[in-house]
C-alpha cells in the first residue's frame, strides 16, 4: 500500500476521533447534532475511501447510507424534534466537561494500548482502523453516560454506532456490512421515533431522563 | 442430505415468519389468537422432526447440530404453550380494556416475529448473520414491553431499548475482532464469518486478538442474558410488558442470549493461547447470583420479584458453564431446560392472578390457595420448584451445580451456596404471603388456561424424579461438545 492512501485513510479515522471529542464538550443541543452531522459526513468520507482503496463497491452503498440518512435526514429531523419540544436549552451534563475530557483521553489511551498489543500481526490499516473505532465506541458510551437529555444520548449512541461501521469497513472483505448498516439506520430511525413519540403522546413531561428515574423500578 | 430434512429447518424459520404476515393482515381478534397458537404448534412439530430427519450439513449461513437442537425444541415448546396462556390472557385485556383490537393484531404479528428472530439465531451458522437474529428479536420484545402504552411500559421500552442498544453494538466489535482474527487464516469473505468453519482453524488464530473479542462479546450478549451489572434492564420490561411476554423473555430470550455465548465460548476453547473463559463467566455468573439474591427481599411487586430470580438462575446457568467440564455442563443445560419450564409456568400463574387481583403489588395479594386454588397452587409448586426443593428438577440440576462445583473448586462453592440459600428464603418468605392466609384482593372467579402452567409444571416433577436414559444420553453428549 502507497502512503498516500494510508495517511488520507489515517487522516479520516482520526478526524472522526477528534470529533467525537469535540461532542464531549457541547453544551447545547443544536451544537451537538451540528457535530454529529459533521462526525456522519466525515465518516462518509471514510468509508468511500475505504472502498475505493479495497476496490469494494457494495461500501460505496454504506457510505451513502451515512452521507445521506445520517449526516441529512437524522440532523434534520432531530432540529424539528427539539424546535417542536422547546428543549433548546442548555444541555445539563451529569458529570462536569474537565472531567469528561479527562476521561476521553483516558479512554482512547486505553484503545489504543489495547488494539495495537493483540494486533501486531494485522494489516497496518485494518489495525490502525480498529483502534480509532474502539476510541470512537468508547467516546459515544462516554457522551451516552455524561448526558441526561435522551436526544443527546441517542446522538450518543450514533456515534458509537459511527465506530462500528469504520471497524466493520475496515476489516477487510468483511461480508454483511452494508446489511448491518441498513439494519442500524432501522434500528436508530426506531429510536428517533420513540424520542418522538413519548413527548407527542404526552406521556412524559420531559425528555430528562433524570426525570424519569423519579420512578425507581418500585411502586409502592 | 435429504430434500426432506432440509424442509424442517426451513418451516421452523418460515412459518412464524409466513404467520407474522397473515396475522398482520387479520381484523378478527379470536381468530388471530387461534392462528397464533396453531402457528406455534406446527413450528414445534417442525422442530421435533430434527429429531428423526437427517441434519443439513452446514451451510455458510444454517447449521443443525446436537447442540442447537435442545435449544430449538425448548424454545419451541415454550412458544406453544405460551401461545396457548396468551390466548385466555389476551381475552381478558380486551375485555378490561387494556389493549384494543389494533393492539392484538400487531402484537400477534410480533409475536411470531420474535419466534422467527430467536429460532434465526438458533439455527444460524454465520456469526453476523446470529447478531442480526438476536437484534430482531430483541427488537420486537422492546416494541411488545412497551404496548400498554403507559408512562411505565414506556419508561420500562426505552430502558431496554438503550441498554439492549449498546449490549449490541458491544456484541457487533466482538464479531468484527472475530472476523480480524479469522481473516488471515480463513482469508477474505463469507467464510470467516462460518461458525462451522471457525471452529476448525481456531487454533491458528490470534489468540490475543480472539480474547479481546470474547470478552466485548460476554459484556455484549451478557447484557442480554441479564448478568449483573448489565440487567437494569430486566426487571422493568419483566414487570410493565404483557405477561406472556414476561414468560417468553425469561424462559426464551435470556436462553438465545446465553446460546450466543456459548458459541463463542466453544471458539475460544479450541484456541488454546487465548484466555479462558471460564473465570469471567464464573465471576459474571455469581456476581449476578448473589446480587439478584439480596435484591430478591426488596421485592414488592410480583412480576419483578420473578424477574429478579431469573438474573438469580442465569446467574447460576452461566457458572455452571464457565466450570465447564462434563459433569458442570450437563448440570448448566438441565438447569437451563428446568429453569426456563419453571419460569414460563410460574409467570403464567402470575399473569392470572394478576387480572384477577387488579394488582401486581406483593402486599395486596393474599391466600391465593383459598380464594383461587387452581393459581394458587400452581404458584406454590412453582415457586417451591424454583427456589431449589426436591423432589424437583431444579433441585437435581442445582445440586448437580453444587456438587460438581464441590469436586473441583471446593472454595467457589461456598458463595454459591450463600446465593442459593439467600434467595432461598426471599422466595419462601415471599411465597406464603402470596399463598396462605386470609384472602385478599379480588376473589372473582377465574377463566384461566391451567394446561400450559400445569403440564410445565408436570415436567419438572418428573425430570427430579427420573430421567429417561436416552435424554440423558442426549444432555451428557451435548455436554461432552461443549467441553
């Protein structure tokens, strides 16, 4: 493999790295899915070069999916979610930014230590690839158990997922990958919709998790 | 390979699958309870024809083999005779009022789809092609929890939903690191993803690379199975979903969950570089025993209290299997079989009494044995079989749990001692407030389906008091496969 298509390949894995560190520290809610959209594109970007440089054309198909369904249409829809709510507002995060930046980096040095000792015999790319997206998995659960707010978890959870597709493209002629990916849109689309649903159905008062908990698995 | 054999690994995957479409498209509420259950027996049948038909050989996506079968035959029993609870169930909802006739088509059609996904993850050979099997059944049991629609049932979904969404994804970046692992030596494609084909060149592995995996994959399916401290999950979709979905998520869907593992388990076995698997399953499995013992106590409503004896009993299933050895791993799958007869039985009698009381709280709920004998009673020999007492199956397989655990590793028997007799008394303490005394709550009489949760219950006397030889047989040699 040339250098050139190994450092753009580097240079997109580690972007969507950075991204995920810059969601650890936005407080409100329009900012954070603005950088969600930003993490999607740049995964796009990702895995089109994955599958140009595999010479995989059924990831092309993988990288729309994210261009389009989450780096558009999920952003998109998220924006009318919280317009219709009125939840604009700052975001409470349950644990303090130092903290939770202290904890990314934590995190990604525990990837990185991980991946690269059990891979040693693995394809430099393929090896690299994994311990990105182990860093991004990590960052997503981190934004998912620092946030209250169920909009900001499930952009949480979408990154996470973000990981799982560059790992998925990066192991090297792995099968079933565009199914996963179609099956994780279902999956996030279902999620978006229950957001929705709870609050137009009136159900909950809030989209505050913390508010929830008030009912602690046990009725008196 | 016959044309024939083929076809029942197909019916037990196209017919749930065919009823879910014609029970999405029926407007008669009866009729559908009744297809239903008629589905479900002929999936059953179809699934004991595995029994005298020659097997497939594996595919790149399907396998059948001695292990599976079990697995199979249990989950398709259970289905039935959960099929047939559901039907006298869901009559009384639609009569209260708690759901509508949308309601039922829909959940019928879930009903099956959920079948389709578990027997899917049952009977497939390609580890991708399982993670999806699992996600569509776990999917349609958040869309079923959440059906009642009240501020509960749907705090209990999303609950689920997030956790089950993350043991997922979890469970995704183990098969991918399986893949890493199996690409070099099986090479590109289709292949490396075979469960079949795996297992042969495990050896050649990356050994590290293979245990990073496993551990991502227990943490992943793990949050399925219910192991501490992944269940938060549990008790909520237990105690807000209908109740016959209680009894599929205990008895069934924990079970896909822990088949999963276990596959898993028999790869990293066949690497003998890789880390062992069984002291984390050992740890997971007590920790998750002990825990769900005390949280037993704390218990006032009667659904969670069930819900908390499963993590309690998956707990105990998946010590025995991280013993391993023949003895644990025949003493793990009777316990399983038991456990997941006794559970569905007993969330039947729950379901009943339930309706019939107006209430699912503990302290509102008294002398069942006088006011509803036929429940009450079948609640008694339940909870008496699930908190370990001869002569029934659960004591044997316990016991068989204890001793083997005993001859081994005498040390790590005595917390799983402490564990069995402290939730031991929770159930017993609990149990004779629910059954004996002055009644109290509803005392309306009761159009309830006792064949299901007596002829479960029928079973499990019988496996404590004897066990043919050839089943037996059967279970050692299972055993002897999963090493």
């Amino acid at each position: 493999m040339n250098g050139l298509t190994f450092d753009i390949a580097h240079l997109l894995a580690g972007s969507l790295v950075l991204i995920s560190f810059m969601m650890l520290y936005q407080d409100r809610l329009f900012a954070l899915i603005n950088v969600f959209a930003l993490h999607a594109v740049v995964l796009a970007l990702s895995v089109a070069w994955q599958a140009y440089i595999q010479d995989a054309h059924h990831l092309y198909i993988t990288a729309a999916i994210a261009l389009v369904f989450k780096a558009i249409v999920i952003p998109v829809g998220l924006h009318r979610i919280i317009q219709r709510l009125g939840i604009h507002r700052d975001i409470e995060t349950a644990v303090g930014i130092g903290p939770t930046m202290l904890a990314g980096i934590g995190l990604v040095t525990l990837s990185m230590v991980l991946m690269l000792r059990v891979t040693p015999e693995a394809d430099p790319l393929a090896r690299e690839d994994l311990a990105f997206a182990l860093s991004i998995i990590l960052l997503g659960l981190l934004v998912m158990v620092t946030r209250r707010n169920a909009v900001s978890q499930v952009v949480g959870f979408m990154s996470l997922e973000n990981g799982l597709v560059l790992a998925a493209t990066g192991a090297k002629g792995m099968p079933l990958v565009v199914e996963i990916s179609v099956a994780f849109s279902i999956l996030i689309a279902f999620i978006v919709i229950g957001v929705f649903l709870f609050r137009i159905r009136e159900r909950f008062d809030s989209v505050d998790i913390g508010a929830l908990d008030d009912y602690r698995g046990e009725r008196r | 390979m016959t044309g024939f054999s083929f076809d029942a690994v197909a019916a037990i995957l196209f017919i749930p699958a065919g009823a879910a479409a014609i029970l999405a498209a029926m407007p008669n509420y009866k009729m559908t309870a009744l297809v239903n259950v008629i589905a479900s027996l002929l999936t059953l049948l179809a699934a004991l024809s595995l029994f005298v038909t020659d097997r497939p050989a594996p595919g790149q996506y399907l396998l059948v083999d001695d292990l599976n079968i079990v697995f199979i035959v249990l989950n398709t029993f259970v289905g039935f005779t959960t099929s047939v609870f559901s039907a006298s169930y869901i009559a009384h909802e639609l009569e209260t009022g708690r759901l509508t006739a949308p309601n039922l088509r829909f959940y019928h059609a879930m009903y099956q789809i959920m079948m389709f996904g578990m027997n899917l993850a049952f009977v497939s050979n390609n580890i991708g092609l399982m993670w999806v099997a699992v996600e569509l059944a776990t999917l349609t049991t958040v869309l079923m929890v959440g059906i009642y629609r009240t501020h509960e049932a749907l705090e209990a979904a999303w609950k689920y939903f997030i956790l089950g969404s993350v043991g997922i994804a979890l469970a995704l970046f183990g098969t991918i690191l399986v893949y890493m692992a199996a690409q070099p030596v099986v090479g590109e494609g289709t292949n490396a993803m075979v469960w079949s084909v795996l297992i042969e060149k495990a050896a050649h592995f990356d050994p590290a690379l293979l245990s990073v995996a496993f551990i991502f994959l227990l943490l992943g399916y793990g949050t399925k199975v219910g192991l501490a401290p992944l269940h938060a999950w549990l008790p909520d979709a237990h105690a807000e979903g209908p109740t016959p979905i209680s009894a599929v998520l205990s008895g069934l869907l924990l079970n896909v969950a822990l088949y999963a593992v276990l596959r898993f388990k028999l790869l990293l076995a066949a690497s003998p570089q890789a880390i062992g698997p069984g002291p984390l399953m050992v740890t997971m499995g007590l920790t998750s025993l002990i825990f769900a013992a005390f949280m037993l106590y704390r218990r006032r409503d009667i659904k969670r209290l069930f819900a908390y004896s499963s993590i309690e009993h998956m707990g105990i299933i998946v010590f025995a299997f991280g013993m391993g050895g023949p003895l644990a791993n025949f003493a793990g799958l009777l316990h399983m079989v038991m456990h997941s007869l006794t559970k569905s039985a007993i969330f039947f009698a729950v379901g009943h009494i339930a309706q019939v009381k107006g209430t699912q709280k503990i302290s509102e709920i008294r002398g069942l044995t006088e006011s509803h004998p036929g429940l009450g009673w079948a609640l008694v020999i339940g909870v008496v079989a699930i908190a370990g007492l001869p002569p029934l199956g659960i004591f044997m397989s316990e016991f068989l749990v204890v001793s083997s655990t005993f001859a081994r590793h005498p040390w790590l028997a005595i917390p799983l001692v402490f564990g069995l007799l402290i939730a031991f008394g929770a159930l017993l303490l609990r149990l004779t407030g629910l059954a004996f005394g002055e009644p109290r709550g509803g005392m309306a009489p009761v159009e309830a389906s006792y064949v299901p949760m007596y002829s479960h219950l029928a079973l499990v006397f019988a496996a404590g008091i004897y066990l043919p030889a050839p089943l037996v047989a059967w279970f050692q040699h299972v055993a002897g496969i999963l090493g």
